[in-house]
C-alpha cells in the first residue's frame, strides 16, 4: 500500500506539471497575440519555475529504486597499507558524518575498530534520514587517496586505498530468510569507551552467519540485547547485498561486461600532491576543492552518479 501511494503520488505530481506547461504556453501565445510585454514577463518567470520544478522531478527518477528512502549502514573497511590505510579510513568517516549532518541525518556509529597506531581499521555507521540509501548507494567502491603522508619522517608521497560497503536498514516486512539455526551469537566485554558498566558485563554482541560466514559485531549499545538488534541489522542489510551483488554479476554477464570484485575498482580518487583534485572516475566529475569534498560536500558526485542510473533496473544500476 506504501507503495502504491507513492507511485500515485509521483505520477500526480508529474500530471499537475504537465498541466502547469499547457497552461503557461496557452498563456504565452496569448500574450503574443496581444503583444502584451508585463504579461510576457509573467510568462518568463512562470516557464523558469516549471524548468525548475521539472529538474527537481527527473532529478528524482534517480531515486526511484525499491529501498532508496531507506535508512543505510555504511561501512569502511582500511585497506592494505596500516597505519596510512587506516588515517585515511577514519578520515572518510568524518566526510561521511558531515556530509550526514549536512542533510540533518541522524547517524549511530555501531561498531568501530581502532587502529593500533592511528585512524580506524573498519567502522559501521547507521545513517537515518529521507532518501539516505538512495544517496550513499552511490558512495560503494574503493575510494583512493594520494597525499604527503603525515606519518612519513621523510615526506614521501603515499597512496592509500579504503572500501565502502553501504546496505540499506531493511524493513521487518522485507523477506530476507535468517534461520535461527543458521546463526551463531557470541558475547563478550565491550572494549570500547563506556564505563565500568560496559567493561565488567558481556554486552557485546558478534552474529555469524553459518552459511555464508558473514560476521557481524556490536558492542556500542548499554545492552545485550539492543546490540543483538543492532547486530541483526546489519546481517540483514548485507545478505541482502549479497543478493543485490549477484544480479549484478548477473546482469554484468549478459552485457559482456567484466566484473572484478578485488580492490582494484576504485571508484573515486582523492589528490591531495601535488596538486588538488578529486575525480570520480565513474563520472568524470571532478573539483579542486578537496577540503570541501573531504568535509562533506559530496552532493555533486551523488547527483552525476544518480543520474547515470536512471533508466536501469531498479534505478541503482543493480537492482
């Protein structure tokens, strides 16, 4: 029902556009006809609310994929390279979580690994706001980074890779089948921040999923039991990737093209020496203004992305 509305909705919403044009070009030939200039200027401004409107609406037909307005769990994974990898991993965490709180999403860091020496080995971020998987989906893929390495005494040049995985927070409704049996709970102390409470209890939770062997681990909940919830989450989210990364393969195979899950795939390069750029290498768009980009300004590489999608399954080039 959920979705009938909403399909009823855009089509409405389109239909009083396309109303709204008919009207405004009976109106201009009108005023042609009477060589009336304020009322050709009436229709001037009118024609650039309608463009407007119409780019806001096609805009949307990006986001037109079965779980974009859901809730996402993003998470980054640091690449090969210690110490270097993992500043970089953490330093996505912070552009992810501003450009998060430029939307005014609210975001819940469920499970962090620190690095040994600095940054962050993996992180997982629950992400809440209108359309916040429909945005970040265009985000998965390895992101690179080339800059002076603030941990080299010699000030070389270094390139770091980190991946991004994002699942959108599955509805209870959705069927995605999780046996009980097939899932394996272990409890242990928390080892992160929170107090004698969360050092003396075993509230930390890690799922294992037998039969596909994903592991699933939270332990920022003062409960056991809200981070067995928090943990089922994500085990849903990313089953269901599974299944999304299969009909890619899928669909990749039919269109001859060549798919390579390694980390080779990066998606977007961020150059910080010699000079300043970041490009998206799916899109070409690219700017010089790193500090922007690395502080949340993400909008324009969602958008190119998005719109490249539209017209394939499912609106997010997989599904």
């Amino acid at each position: 029902m959920r979705d009938l509305a909403d399909l009823r909705e855009q089509v409405g919403t389109w239909d009083k556009l396309q109303q709204d044009a008919a009207d405004t070009r009976e109106l201009l030939e009108m005023a042609a006809e009477a060589e009336d200039e304020s009322i050709l200027a009436e229709v001037s401004a009118e024609a650039e609310k309608l463009r407007k409107r119409y780019d806001q609406l096609e805009f949307q037909l990006a986001l037109g994929g079965r779980y974009d307005r859901s809730a996402a769990i993003l998470t980054i994974h640091a690449g090969a390279g210690g110490t270097e990898a993992q500043d970089w991993a953490s330093m996505l965490l912070r552009m992810f979580l501003r450009w998060a709180e430029r939307k005014r999403y609210e975001t819940e860091i469920t499970d962090q690994l620190e690095g040994e020496e600095a940054g962050i080995k993996t992180v997982t971020v629950e992400i809440h706001g209108p359309w916040a998987y429909g945005y970040l989906k265009s985000e998965r893929g390895v992101h690179r980074l080339v800059r002076i390495s603030p941990f080299d005494g010699s000030a070389r040049r270094h390139t770091s890779f980190a991946l991004v995985e994002v699942v959108p927070v599955l509805d209870d409704d959705i069927e995605i089948d999780i046996r009980p049996e097939d899932v394996k709970m272990d409890v242990y102390r928390s080892g992160g921040a929170g107090g004698q409470h969360m050092q003396k209890n075993s509230t930390a939770v890690r799922l294992t999923h037998l039969s596909s062997g994903i592991v699933v681990t939270c332990q920022n909940e003062r409960s056991q039991l809200q981070n067995r919830e928090s943990a089922m989450h994500v085990l849903r989210g990313k089953l269901y990737d599974i299944e999304l990364q299969k009909l890619e393969a899928e669909q990749a195979r039919l269109k001859g093209k060549h798919v390579d899950a390694g980390w080779g795939n990066q998606i977007r390069s961020y150059v910080l020496h010699p000079y300043q750029m970041v490009k998206d290498l799916r899109t070409e768009v690219e700017t010089s203004n790193t500090g922007g980009v690395l502080d949340g300004d993400l909008d324009a590489f969602m958008e190119a992305w998005l719109k490249n999608q539209v017209g394939t399954r499912d609106g997010d080039g997989s599904n």
